[in-house]
C-alpha cells in the first residue's frame, strides 16, 4: 500500500516540520545528526536499533537485522552517540542501497563514507570514523524506542532529513504536524509571492501573520 503520509512529507522541508512541531509543543529535532552528502534527502518510516558495550560474558553481534527490511525503510541506529566506533559501514550501505532502503540515521558515526557519496544512498549520522564497532558494541534489541540526537524515536515514526539535518514525527501526531507544516509552508509561499510582486518584506509578512506562524497554540 502507499503510505500518504511518506508522500505528503517528502514535500516538505526539515526547517518547515521543526516550525510545526515548535507550534504544537513537540520536540522531533536529532540535534548533532547530519547529513554525509547534502544533497541526498531521505523520507520514510524508522526500523530502531538499539546498540550497547558488548557483552564481556556472553557477546552479540552487531546485527544482521537488514535482511528482513523492506523497501523505503529508514534504519534508525542509536549508538549512545559515541565517537570511539562505528555500527554502519560499506557492506551495510550497499545491501541497503540494492535493497532500496530510505535511508540511515545513526547516533554516533558511520563509516566508509566514500560509498554512500557514490551510491547516492543517505546516511545522517553524528560523525565518521574508521573503527569498527565489532567486539565493543552489540544490538541489544531492534524495533524498541530510542534516543537520536536527544530525540525519541520509535517504531514506524516517520523520519526526514535534508541538508539541515532530521527530524522525527512521533507516530501518534503525525497527521497534526504535517497538516501544521503545509499550512505554514502555504503561507510563506504566499509572502514569497507578494514580495516577487513588489510588495515589502515587512508588509507581506504582516498581511499574512508571519511573526505567529510557529507561535504555540
């Protein structure tokens, strides 16, 4: 089936969906978490990961949860945001790549970035770094909720991220914020009309309440 909801969001910008949330009390911004290439945007629902130190008595594996995703899928890693080791590298990125994923969101960083730049395929992450995450971390559970970038993300949460970085729709919400963003981008539409017309910068965003357009309701 298609999902409306991943079409509507694809339509709009990060910097857009941060005013709706500001507007409607929600926190959905992954503050650090960056684009590897600013041109490659990603839209889709989120597959959590939650990763922790290995197990010094029993260890586990990094994971091999990427077979039994579907296509348009975004790979939500929470690595705790540490810097000393990576849970995303080239193999990851070309079988999701071939698997047509929607894309990877990791707290902490990823690594061989040079195939994702060729590959077109979008990873936002913390940072990058060579060393691998094999015997120091391991997936203590998929699909729970986690915290990227300060923000919960849970299970089917719709994910978008741009140049400007991601943001998270909590799942229950979701027809608010984005019904919120179409109207405040329909409105700046219009300010950006009248001003190509001639009309003052002040002026247009009086006429059309821009200084209200993120005020909480």
């Amino acid at each position: 089936m298609t999902d409306k909801n991943i079409e509507r969001i694809r339509k709009l910008d990060t910097a857009t969906l941060s005013d709706a949330m500001d507007k409607l009390g929600i926190e959905g911004v992954c503050r650090g978490i960056k684009p590897r290439d600013q041109n490659i945007g990603l839209a889709g629902r989120a597959f959590t990961v939650l990763y922790g130190p290995i197990d010094p008595v029993k260890p586990g594996s990094v994971g091999d949860y990427i077979d039994d995703l579907p296509p348009g899928t975004v790979v939500v890693l929470d690595n705790g945001g540490r810097e000393d080791c990576t849970v995303w590298g080239d193999i990851l990125t070309e079988v999701a790549n071939a698997k047509h994923l929607g894309g990877t969101v990791i707290d902490g960083p990823c690594r061989d970035v040079h195939l994702c730049l060729k590959l077109g395929y979008p990873v936002y992450s913390r940072s990058y770094s060579m060393k691998t995450g094999k015997d120091r971390v391991q997936v203590d559970a998929t699909q729970v909720p986690v915290n990227i970038g300060d923000a919960r993300v849970c299970p089917g949460d719709l994910m978008r991220g741009d140049s400007d970085g991601v943001v998270v729709l909590p799942q229950e919400r979701e027809e608010d914020i984005l019904a919120a963003a179409e109207s405040i981008e329909a409105t700046e539409e219009k300010i950006r009309e009248a001003v190509r017309g001639g009309k003052a910068l002040r002026v247009a965003r009086a006429e059309f309440g821009y200084h209200s357009l993120q005020t909480k309701t």
